[in-house]
C-alpha cells in the first residue's frame, strides 16, 4: 500500500487516464473522438477538483497568516495581479488571466467571403465550435515580418488563444505562451510615448520582466478592439 501524501483526493477521483487512456492501453471508447485524455470532459473535471482541494494543513501552518489571504504577497500582503504572458512578433504583452479560456495547438483558419476587415482571418474549429480567429497583431499595429524570416531559421510554437466573454469568444494566434506571471502594481511602469498609436490606446502598463519591456494590455479595451473588428 501506498504511503499517504497527507493530501486529500477529490471525490470519485478515478485515474481512467493511466488505466485505458493514453497512459494505459488506450482502450478507451472515447479516445477516437477526443483523440487524447487532455481533451475529455472526464479529464478536465478531476483536473478541476484536484486544483480546488484544500491545501494540507502541513503546508498552511506553514505559512504567516496574512500570506495565506488570496492573491497577497507573502512579503507585503499587497494584492497580486495574474497575467498571461505572449508575444505577438517582437512585442512581449500580458492579459490577465481572468480573460483566457483556452491556449490551444495552431489549427487551420477556414477565410470567410467578403470579409471588409484584413484582421479577421476567419474561422477556426476548437474542440467542436467555431470560432472567429483575428489577427492581434493587425489590430495594434505590430510587425510580425520580422517574426516570419526568424521562424524560418528556427522552429517557432504558435498558439492559439481562445479569450472573451462566456457566450463571445474570440480566438488568435501568438507567436509564443510564456505562461502566468503574478506581480504587483507598483512593480509596473507607465506606457510610452513611442510605442504605436494602436497599441498604446490598449496598453495601460509596462511591466519589466527578464530585461523585456512587456505591454500590460487593458482587457475591456482589447475585447472592444475585437468586437468592432468583427462589424
């Protein structure tokens, strides 16, 4: 028998992943339509139990009291910000993390007829639905020719980001998924006069973050770039 981890485990946790899933031997029935245990709705539920289960009380004594209130610095107490950070051509930008539904693999963008706007790109089939895919780096004016001759040297990732409202979602592609950041207001600095004009009314922050200038992009503002890019 195991040892205990002293961590309590989900209710009806069932790890069908490594038993019939693509851990196991993959006998599955849902494994043809979802193609893998990461996009099953079973997988995404327990995963979704595992990150709201209560902390040990080991590791929470641990802790000073005022480090344990949600999203404080354990130094300060000041409050925390969580952001994504991505990088559209040579530019480094964050969103908070309140905004993102999804960071999905690159899919085929399907153009759509007598599209008035060059930053729609079309649609886009992720997990089912179909979604508008537009060009960020249209809407804010960024350069991704530059970007195009690297990766042509080198091997980029692209992502395609899935952000918006529950029932308005958008997608786009990144050149790049740092991953979540946290920090603190104070550790941001006000935006430049000589980024673009596009970019700069969506930008309400710099950030500084391993010697990059990261643009803290505004979410209501971005979402309304992308609305009327759909008109």
């Amino acid at each position: 028998m195991a040892a205990s981890t002293g961590i309590a485990q989900p209710e009806e946790f069932d790890d069908c992943w490594r038993q019939i899933g693509v851990r196991g031997d993959k006998s599955c029935p849902l494994l043809e339509q979802h193609l893998h245990c990461r996009n099953c709705p079973t997988h995404k539920k327990i995963a979704r139990h595992l990150l709201d289960r209560a902390a040990p009380s080991a590791y929470r004594d641990q802790w000073p009291g005022h480090a344990r209130r949600a999203g404080t610095d354990p130094a300060d107490g000041e409050a925390l910000q969580t952001a994504v950070l991505f990088r559209l051509g040579e530019e480094w930008l964050a969103l908070p993390v309140g905004i993102f539904h999804e960071v999905a693999e690159s899919r085929r963008v399907h153009s759509l007829p007598h599209r008035r706007n060059s930053a729609l790109l079309g649609i886009a089939n992720v997990r089912g639905e179909l979604l508008i895919c537009l060009s960020l780096a249209e809407l804010l004016g960024i350069d991704e020719r530059k970007e195009e001759e690297q990766s042509s040297r080198t091997k980029v990732f692209r992502r395609l980001v899935v952000v918006g409202e529950r029932d308005k979602r958008v997608a786009f592609t990144v050149d790049e998924i740092h991953g979540l950041h946290r920090y603190r207001a104070r550790d941001t600095l006000a935006v430049s006069d000589t980024i673009g004009k596009a970019l700069s009314a969506a930008t309400v922050a710099v950030l500084p973050w391993q010697g990059r200038a990261v643009g803290c992009l505004d979410p209501g503002q971005l979402l309304t770039m992308l609305d009327r890019s759909m008109a």
